[in-house]
C-alpha cells in the first residue's frame, strides 16, 4: 500500500491527508488531521443484498475518550451508548454523501469515522466528513464525488475557516458548508440573527474553501493512480416503462390536478391508478408473457411508477407552476396556532398547525440540578436547554413498533433547538433549565419547522422571557435541465419526488438556524441564495399568525412551575454548605422542601413550587454562610445547656456559646438558672478564636442594638 501526504492550509490552519497508512483490509481510509485532531476515516462496500430497494449506506462516527486523554465515567469504563452530539455527527456525514451516490447503487457500504485524537481545538466532525469522500473514492465505489466540507465562523466582522471551539462560542455563527464540483450539497447553520446577505456570504466563502479542498483530494487520488468510477446502471424494461407510461399518464396527471385531494386522497387515488391501471390489465397476460415476467419484479415495477408520477408533478410545477395542491410556488399552507391546550401543570403549551402537518409543543421548567451532563469529546460539559422531538407512527397514519429517538428524531430536535437559543434569556436572568418537547401529531412536510414554530408558542405561554419569536420554512426544488423552481412551504411529496430540503428559522431581524439536504449532486450559489431570500417572507408571514395567538411572553409562569431563588457565597464556603457527605444539604431539603443546587463558582440556586419554602432555605444557607463580626448583635434562641454555658443559634445553622459568666453582670450559679432550652435571648459576638468557634455575651447591649436585633429577626 502506497503512503502519500497531502496537505492545505486556511488562514494558517493546515488540514493533512495521509492515505495509505492505516486499516489496509477497508476498501479505503484516510487519516485527516488538523492541529492535534486526527480523524480516521475507513470505506468499505459488500455486494448488495435480494429485496433491496435502496441504498443500504451505513454512517458511524465514533468518538473515544482517549483522544482527550480522558477516561469514561460509569462502572465498565468504556465507551457505551453513543451520546447525541456522536450521532448528530454521523447524520453530518451522511446527508452529504448519500446524494453523490447513483440513486440505482444497491451495494452495502459502510463508512466508519473514528476520532483517535483531539485537541479541543478543532472540531473533528467537519474532517470526518471529507475524510468520508477521500476514502469512499479510494474503495473504488461510484460516486459523483469528491465532496468536501468546512466550517464557517464570524469573529466580529471578519468570517473564517474552521474556527476553534472558543471562536465557534465567542462568535455569531456555526455554520457547516459541503460542497462538490457540481455546487453546494449541504449546509447546517447556527446563527445570532444574522441577515440573509451575511449567511449567503458565508456559504459562499465556505465553499470556496471547499474548491481547494476538492482540488486536494484529486491530486492525492491522481498520485495514488486512482480513478473516479463511473458504473453504468443497470438494465431496465424498456417494455414495462413503455406500458406503465401509456396506461398511467393520463390517470396520474388528473390526480395530481385535483387540488381539493388532501396526503390520504391523493396516496389512495395513485395506488388504484397502480392496481387498476397497471397490475389487473398485466395479470390477464400469459405467464410467459414478457410484460408480466418483468412486471413480477414488484421493486422494478413500484420504481418505473414512482419515477412516471415524480416526472408528471415536476412537469407540472415546471410548465404551469402550480403544485399537487394548487398553490403558488412561493405560497404558504393555511396556518393556525393555539397557546395553553394544555392544563396548567404542563409549564407552558403550544400547537402549530401548517397545512396537514400538526406539532404539540411543550415547556417544562427545571433547576440547575436538571441540566443535561454532556460525556464526549466536546469541550462544553452541559445542556441547559433541551429540544426533544417525537415522530409516532400515527403521524403518518402508519402502524409500527414505538423504538428509542433514532437519528431522525434527535437531528430534527437539534435543529429546532439551535434554532431556538439565540432568543433565550441569560442565564444569569432566567437561571431555569427548559426542556421543550415537541410531538409530531400530524406529519405532511416540514415537522421541524413546525417544532420551531410550537416551541416559541410554548416558550412564550410558559413565561419564558424569550428576546423574540422565531418561526420557520422548508424550502423545496425542482430542476429539471436548465429550469429551476423553488418552492416555499414544502409538503411531504414535494420532499420526496423534490431535489432539495432546505429549512430556515429565524426572527424578523435573521437568521437563527438552517438546514440545506440535497437529493442532487450540487447547486450554484445563486440557487441557494434565492432560496434563502425566498425563505424570509414566509417566516414573516408565520410569525404574524404565530403572533396573533400571544404575542408576548406572559408575564407570570405557571402556578406549578418551581420558583427559584439566587445567591452567591464564598467558594470556599460550598463544603460548609454540603457538610459531610452531604448531610447539611439534605438537612436543609428535608427542613424547607426546597431543592438546592450549588455550582463550583458559588452561586447557590434554591427552588421549590412554593415561593416560600424557597425563601426559608435561602434564609438557612445566608445564616450558615454570612460572616459574623465581632461586636455584632442578634436574637438568638437556646438550643441547649451543658454546666459551664449555654448554646444560643445566632443565624440558622450557626450557633455560638455564652460562658456561665457572661449570662448576667452577676454571680451565676446554674445556667438553668437564667436561660433554658428554647428561650430567646439577645445577645453580641463577644470574640471569634482562630478555630473558628463563636463566643457570645449578654453584657454590653444597648437597648437601641437589642430592639434592632429583635427586628431583624421577625423579617
């Protein structure tokens, strides 16, 4: 095996492929590296399975700890469960490969990105993705490649290739180009409300980046004596497409014409054109018959139908420029949104309703202690807000067993929750950790959208302080030759005889996130650009009607919210806090009711569904914690007696002692004999010892300090 490096630099960052070196059985692998970040990427291909209908292209990306030098928590000690940031990875590496791919290819592949090392500088899963197509081309698999992708940042006004974590946070944009010699393929994208014309420049400079890293891939596949294949499809029944063709045309052309057909009318009318049209007339044949041996194939036979009736509504949307359900093409769905469906338990609801296409989302507030503690390679250690999105099987009115989220569902959630960020309050504002989950109810095109749309309606019922609201689009294409059309609002068999699923959200002052799946092999700029553009009026005209049902977040939150209180102590004071192996903490919840949360920094954050319970732990923690100064004066309670002194708590949780000889400016014979257990007393900080320990006198007090003290007692 021959070892060859290649090497590119952007703005003084060199990514490196080194092929040749590691995992000689895989059909390929490149080791792409850049700073201390090594990703190996491997591809391999089996010969396809009978019965396959579609492309069986498996992506797993694999993060070790190891490659931060860390080791994983838990009892086996070792990498289990992948955590959702490893799998959002593998679906980046995937939406951009699967298109280059010939849509006839039956063969198993599997492409494998493992992360040996990291930096924590630079993200690995942009490597990992043209890692992918340098080592798919190497296996010598068809593919209408090389692909390549880059990140994009924005530090102030500049915009720059593949920024670091610490830039990706300190900067207005996240955004992730791909890209082949054909155009671009993908973009995903995390802004702070960034106008159209700074997010079409970005994926404009990213895909510049993009060319280079193109041009590098041929070179090294050119040095290595590799050519691209360019696999003939396989044959056809020139017969059977001929059949279908003249028999189904004229029945699919009405169907698609008839704009009052909803999802299930329009599915229902197609299938009868199939079984009427075409397999009654073919099962009256001979067995022999030619027609019907190749009709026997139903794979073939299902394939020739769907590309007559994917032909037959593009033409439409082409020649006449009216889509299945009679809309224009920059035309959005009838939309009507509901805020409190639900009772008040739930913290905050919404429903967005778009077409036929249905979304229930919902708030639910939680502590600090709720947030999500994030195991893997990237340098943030936890989630404060968390975007869950379910898709059931009745959504589509289908029947099959209810799994854990797949990758569907955790990739749509996480758009909708990049989406949603921009817009939520500091931290240090509304120190609360939200979960948002949105059902999909009814699906027809467009759930993340919708998610984005019913999780600003929620956020909003539930008294989240959101800055602004966000709503959200798919935009579609149709190209055919020269001719392109985009679609706004697309629904679900615009998605899936369409060439293009591209999702913007955002506010009426930017962007805030958006997702571009391609279903060819590449667009031009000016394409995704009009896209964009076309994108805005839409989420303008969701938002006025989103706007109608609240149109600001509500002023209080739900009765059954937990209310939280804030305060910081001395970080060296969290130990006295706790106590020993947690005991103090817990005295002070079993005491109040109270859930107490404590970060490294010292800020303590109390909550409880009642306010006051809340108030009477913050009232403990600030007694346990203040600072008490010598010549101070409190009203105090016993709370017992030993010969030489009683002990008097001066603030909650914090008691010092009187001597026998400072209860009376007299002689004191037995201390039961001025104080017992239970009794109010005042008294002053007579000295603090170097052990820490508080002595307390009742000599000394003016009656002007005693009635202060008494006073600060009963707030």
């Amino acid at each position: 095996m021959v070892e060859l490096d290649k090497s590119i630099s952007f703005d003084g960052r060199d990514i490196r492929l080194r092929a040749g070196l590691l995992a000689p059985q895989a059909g390929g692998s490149v080791l792409i590296e850049s700073g201390d970040t090594a990703v190996l990427v491997t591809a391999t291909r089996s010969a396809g399975r009978e019965g396959i209908d579609f492309l069986p292209l498996l992506v797993d990306y694999e993060e070790r700890l190891y490659a931060a030098g860390r080791i994983p928590g838990g009892f086996l000690r070792r990498e289990g469960r992948p955590p959702e940031k490893v799998t959002l990875t593998s679906r980046l590496i995937d939406r951009p490969l699967r298109p280059l791919f010939p849509s006839w290819l039956r063969d198993d592949i599997q492409i494998v990105a493992t992360t040996l090392s990291m930096d924590e500088q630079v993200p690995p899963d942009v490597l990992a993705v043209t890692g992918a197509s340098v080592a798919v081309l190497q296996a010598q698999i068809p593919f209408y490649g090389p692909m390549a992708a880059v990140r994009v940042g924005l530090v102030g006004d500049d915009f720059i290739i593949n920024p670091t974590y610490r830039e990706i946070d300190n900067g207005d944009l996240d955004l992730v180009v791909a890209g082949s010699p054909q155009g671009v393929i993908m973009v995903e994208a995390g802004a702070n409300q960034l106008p159209e014309r700074d997010i079409i420049e970005a994926i404009e400079f990213g895909y510049e980046a993009v060319q280079d890293l193109i041009a590098a891939q041929e070179n090294l596949l050119k040095e290595l004596g590799i050519e691209i294949i360019q696999a003939e499809p396989p044959e056809t029944s020139s017969e059977l497409e001929e059949f279908i063709r003249d028999r189904a045309t004229k029945p699919i052309k009405k169907v698609l014409s008839q704009f009052d057909f909803d999802k299930h009318d329009r599915d229902e009318a197609l299938d009868e054109i199939k079984e009427n049209e075409i397999l009654a007339p073919i099962a009256e044949r001979p067995e022999d018959d030619p027609l019907r041996v190749a009709a026997a194939n139903d794979q073939l036979l299902s394939s020739v139908f769907k590309s007559l009736t994917k032909k037959l509504m593009r033409s439409q949307i082409v020649e006449d420029g009216v889509r299945v359900d009679g809309r224009k093409l920059d035309e959005v769905r009838p939309v009507s949104c509901q805020v409190g469906l639900l009772p008040s338990r739930v913290h905050g609801s919404g429903l967005f309703n778009r077409g036929l296409t249905q979304v229930l989302s919902t708030v639910t507030l939680g502590t600090p202690g709720d947030a999500q503690m994030l195991d893997d390679l990237n340098p943030e250690e936890e989630k404060r807000y968390l975007h869950h999105y379910n898709f059931p099987p009745f959504s589509v009115g289908e029947t099959k067993p209810m799994r854990s989220p797949g990758r569907r569902e955790i990739g749509h959630g996480a758009l909708a929750e990049r989406a949603i960020i921009p817009i939520l309050p500091p931290q240090n504002e509304f120190p609360y950790v939200i979960r948002v989950v949105s059902e999909v109810l009814s699906s027809n095109g467009s759930t993340s959208m919708g998610s984005v749309c019913g999780s600003t309606l929620a956020l909003m019922d539930a008294g989240v302080p959101i800055t602004k609201p966000v709503s959200g689009a798919a935009m579609g294409l149709i190209k055919e030759g020269d001719e392109v059309r985009i679609l706004t609002d697309i629904q679900g068999i615009e998605d899936f005889l369409g060439d293009m699923d591209f999702k913007v959200a955002g506010t009426d002052s930017g962007i805030t996130a958006l997702q571009m799946d391609m279903k060819i092999t590449g667009l031009p700029m000016e394409t995704v650009a009009k896209a964009i553009e076309q994108a805005k009026p839409a989420r303008l005209h969701i938002l006025e009607k989103m706007l109608a049902a609240i149109d600001k977040p509500r002023p209080d939150l739900s009765a059954f919210a937990p209310r939280l209180l804030t305060m910081k102590i001395d970080p060296d004071l969290i130990g006295l806090v706790i106590g020993p192996g947690g005991k103090t903490i817990k005295g002070i919840t079993e005491q109040t009711g109270a859930k107490v949360d404590i970060d490294d920094d010292g800020t303590i954050t109390v909550s409880a569904v009642e306010g006051e319970k809340a108030k009477k732990a913050i009232t403990l923690i600030q007694g346990m914690t203040r600072r008490l100064e010598e010549g101070d004066v409190y009203a105090g309670r016993v709370t017992r007696i030993i010969p030489i002194g009683a002990f008097v708590e001066v603030l909650p949780g914090k008691e010092g002692m009187i001597h026998i000889s400072q209860l009376a400016d007299y002689r004191v014979g037995k201390v039961e004999d001025e104080v017992a257990v239970g009794d109010e007393v005042i008294v002053k900080v007579r000295e603090i010892d170097n052990k820490g320990r508080i002595n307390l006198t009742r000599l000394g007090i003016h009656p002007d300090e005693a009635a202060a003290a008494r006073a600060a007692a009963t707030t």
